[in-house]
C-alpha cells in the first residue's frame, strides 16, 4: 500500500466533498499496516494470530473491504501481544 491512497470523492452540485466513510477505512487501513510493520511481522502471522486468512487481511489493508470493529479488534490485539512478547523477550535476553 502506498501513502498515496486515493480517496473517493462525492460531487453535490459544484462543489466536491471527501467520502468520509470511505476516508475512514482508508484511514484505518494504513493504520493497521503501519502497526503491523512497526512490530515486525508478516500479514501471515498477524492473520494466523488473528484467526483470519492472510488474503482477508491483505485486503483490509489495503482499504478494500469492510471490517467489523471486532475483526479490527482481533487485528490489533494480535499485533499488541507479539510486540509485549517480543518486549519481554528482549527483557530476558539481557540476564
């Protein structure tokens, strides 16, 4: 995915105005790769993790689809646990 997401625009007479819901999972969309990139893994993990198919998170992220809040839910605690394990791996490691 690429910084350079286009979001779809509504035109009501002259005047063009940003789809706002079609703004927000793009939003969300970048969000969660962002995350997922920062704790260093792989959609593969992060779906396995999540109990979902690499192709169904490889579509969120790409602002394609419309998850549910407990799928983005599900997404991000799957991130957040790999990063505390990771943290206390690296705690350990210095003993």
């Amino acid at each position: 995915m690429s910084n350079n997401m286009r979001v779809p625009k509504i035109r009501v007479g002259r005047q063009w105005y940003v789809d706002a819901i079609a703004y927000a999972s793009v939003s969300i969309a970048k969000g969660l790769r962002q995350q997922r990139c920062a704790a260093g893994l792989t959609q593969a993990e992060v779906a396995r993790r999540a109990g979902m198919r690499p192709e169904t998170l490889s579509r969120l992220e790409h602002g394609r689809g419309n998850p549910t809040v407990r799928t983005i839910s599900r997404i991000v605690r799957a991130i957040r646990g790999a990063r505390r394990r990771a943290a206390k791996g690296n705690r350990g490691a210095g003993r």
